[in-house]
C-alpha cells in the first residue's frame, strides 16, 4: 500500500464544489499553506472548487493561505473560533459585506466536535458555553448538578493537514506546537491529505513516535521546506 | 504610590498566588504580563491551547520558530519538561479540571461570578477563542482588571450587560483597587489601596462589598 500522490496538483484534485474541507494549523503554525495554494490554482484554472465551508481556528492573516483561499471567493461559510488575527483584513471586509457566512465555536467546542467527528460520537455535554449566546437552541442537561451544553460532532469530506515526518502508510508526525488541529481532522475527514516535510518508507517513523496512524490518513504529498505563514507575511507576500 | 495600581502591578499581585509547580494558563494580552512576576524558587507551569505546556519568555528578535507560539500567537520558548500535545488533549485539561488557575481579562464581572470579556456587542466580526471554555474547568478562575472602565463605569457590576463568557465561573477578582473574592454570589473584598476609603471604593463599585472578615491593605512594589 502506499499513499503517495506525487503533486500538489493532483492531492487536491478530488475536492469539489461545496465540499466540507477542514484546513489545520493555529495561525500559520500547523498551516498547510502549499495544499491551499494548490486549491486556489486549480480554482483559478477551472473555477473549481467553490461554495467551500472550511472549518479552521482562524480566518487567515495577510493575503496567502487561508486567507488567500478566501479572498479569492472559494468559501461560503467559515468555521471557526477566533476570526479576529494579527491581520484578518480579508475575512473582516467580507464578513461585513455579507460575503461569507461565520459560525463561531468555543476553541475547545470545536477541537472536541472534530475529535468526536472522527471518534464516532454524534454529541456530547459540555460546560463551555452554557448561559451565552453560543449556547442559544442547544439542548442543556443537568449532570451531578452542574448544566452542560449538548454539542454535535463535526466531520469533513476532506482535511488539509501539515506534518513534518510521513510515511507512504500515512504515519505522521509533527514539529512542535505544530500539532495542534491537525490529528483531529485527519480523524474527522473522509479523506485526510497531509503535505509532509519529509516523506520516508514504511519503518522510517519509530512507532513508538507515530502521532497520527496511518488509519486515518489517505493521502501524503512531499513538500520538502515548506512556507511559513509569518514568515510570509512579514516580507509583504501576496498569493495572487 | 499612586491612587491605583498600574497593569504590571495587578499582574505581581495575582502572580502572588500562584504556587510553585501550579498548572496555569494566562489569558492573551494582559494577562501574560503574570508570567513575569512569579516570586523568587516558584515555579509555575504556563498551558497554552496550542499544545505546549511548560513553555517560557519570548525568543531574541530573529530567533522566533513560528511552530513554537502560544494563543495570542506570539513566539514563546520550551522550558524543560516541556510537552507538545493536539488541541483535544489540550481542552481536556482545560475543561477536565487539570488546570490549577486561570487568569483572565474581563469587561464585566457581576457578583455571582459571571463573566463577559469575549464581546462588546453585535459590531464588527465575533470572536471568542478559548475564553468560554478556559473559563470552566481550572480549579481558580481569577479575573485581572482596571477596577473601572475608561469612562469610569464600574466593570464590577451585580449583572453583566455584555455578552456572558460564561456563568458563575470567577472566583476571585484582582484591580487596580483592591482584591475581591466572589463567594455565594457576593463580591467579598478581601485588600484593598490604603489611600483609598472603602466609601469611595464602594462608590466605584457596580454591587454591594461585602466585608465579613478584616480587610487587608493592597500592598505592592513599585514596578
């Protein structure tokens, strides 16, 4: 068995029009900004994929990545709990031109409903968010006195995921707080394609070491040396 | 010393309490400041919802890894014993109760602990993070906070008019005036600024003080 897709190109290839598409990362740390700017160019070239909902913590910074894949009009709606970054210019002037839908979940709400995606759990209780405004129409429960918030799980067609080590089996692993969303999602997405810094064979990652197994993963493209989102946006970049 | 204390005086006094080897998470902005007044020999290890726990200052200019950041997004570095963990793990500590303190901002605290610090209202685009789910879970939920707003409005209050974060989860308030305890739906003040008469202090507070014990004074260093 092996995993491999040997282009950008053709690991985002299957994505199609309102597609559920989980994109990892917190801010640029995590963030598979090559597989996005695959999305965009094959957007660019065949108007396809649109009318996406991505499920992200945040809503992009500057002009590339995420905010990239916003600005060029593929994303209906946006799933997330913190669209207010360093520099979210393009979600804010859309978001306030009506041009973009925006459903806000408790950071942790959504980590948990990602996991419980991919975990087969269709909702659980939990205290976050009880008595606010994100709680409004959820069903609340009592438990050992305390009131909790029903939330449902969120699963994807796809997830886009950045990891440092892979193999062709979809071993993974990943650099530092790197980690953050991006083994909820492969759990939680039909197909989870993971762009690696470094591809290996079967046995190149210790067992012992393997942070997302292989089970969940259905793709891995090699992108040796990848961007990173602050870096990018410090010189200005713009992916256009 | 002046009539109030300033943010890095407020930042030392809740610092104060923190324990050695107390698993804390800051708040992004202000409360971050806390970090750096722990008390000489203690300890305290520092969670950050992305994933790290025990991790320390900032890296010289140039030296950032932007994999290694923490939820206000800004460079950190690791600290030994360090762990990286994925965002599911790192809510389960939050929510589970494995937290020993969190330390916050606020708009609004109301005497029955509820708290608003996430939303100023239907203007601009929403946002709110992990506020509501830091805010259950660490077995201290502490609040660090101008006492009153720029315009002078108490932001100690008996109802919050903004937005809730979340409901009856703060349990002890630190401002510019004084250090405030919220037991069995009352503000108990606990010290406050000598210089200052509790009528005045009462005065800029939005609900009744309660005083069933001495009342220490707020002592702090110059900073």
């Amino acid at each position: 068995m092996d995993k491999t897709i040997p282009t950008l190109a053709e690991a985002v290839a299957g994505i199609g029009d309102g597609a559920v598409v989980m994109i990892g990362g917190f801010g640029g740390s995590g963030a598979p900004i090559e597989l996005i700017h695959a999305l965009i160019d094959r957007f660019r070239a065949t108007g396809h994929p649109a009318g996406l909902t991505v499920v992200n913590n945040n809503a992009g910074n500057g002009h590339i990545g995420l905010a990239a894949l916003i600005e060029a009009g593929m994303v209906r709606k946006l799933i997330c709990s913190f669209p207010r970054s360093a520099d979210p210019v393009v979600f804010t002037r859309m978001y306030l031109a009506g041009q973009i839908e925006l459903e806000l979940v408790p950071q942790g709400t959504l980590a948990e409903r990602i996991r419980a995606g991919g975990a087969g759990i269709p909702a659980f209780y939990t205290p976050t968010s009880f008595g606010t405004d994100l709680a409004k129409g959820k069903p609340v429960a009592e438990f050992e006195g305390r009131p909790y918030v029903q939330e449902r799980w969120l699963k994807a067609d796809f997830a886009l995921v950045k990891a440092e080590l892979g193999d062709v089996q979809g071993n993974l692993t990943y650099r530092a707080a790197g980690r953050n969303f991006n083994p909820l999602m492969c759990m939680a997405a039909t197909v989870a394609i993971a762009q690696v810094s470094r591809l290996v064979h079967a046995g190149g990652i210790d067992p012992e070491k393997v942070i997302t197994p292989g089970i969940f993963v259905q793709g891995v493209v090699e992108v040796a040396d990848p961007a990173q989102e602050e870096a990018l946006n410090r010189a200005g970049a713009i992916y256009a | 010393m002046s009539d109030k204390l300033s943010n890095a005086q407020i930042a030392w006094r809740a610092a104060q309490d923190i324990a050695d080897g107390a698993y804390v998470n800051l708040g992004i902005g202000f409360p971050e400041m806390v970090a750096k007044f722990q008390p000489p020999g203690r300890a305290a290890i520092f969670h950050t919802e992305n994933g790290i726990l025990n991790f320390g200052e900032a890296p010289p200019e140039g030296q950032e890894d932007w994999d290694l950041i923490n939820a206000g997004k800004k460079a950190v570095t690791l600290k030994p014993g360090a762990a990286f963990f994925h965002h599911a793990d790192s809510f389960a500590m939050v929510r589970g109760g494995h937290l020993d303190v969190a330390i916050l901002g606020a708009y609004q605290v109301a005497e029955t602990g509820d708290l608003a610090n996430w939303s100023t209202g239907p203007k601009g685009v929403p946002a709110v993070g992990g506020a509501m789910d830091l805010v259950h879970g660490a077995k201290r939920v502490a609040v660090i906070t101008e006492h009153v707003t720029k315009d002078g409005a108490p932001k100690l209050v008996d109802r919050c008019t903004l937005p809730l974060t979340g409901v009856a989860c703060v349990t002890r308030v630190y401002t510019s005036l004084a250090v405030i305890d919220i037991e069995g739906g009352r503000f108990v003040l606990r010290e406050q600024l000598a210089s200052m008469p509790f009528e005045t202090l009462q005065s800029l507070t939005g609900a009744r003080l309660h005083r069933p014990g001495p009342v220490a004074d707020l002592i702090v260093p110059e900073l």
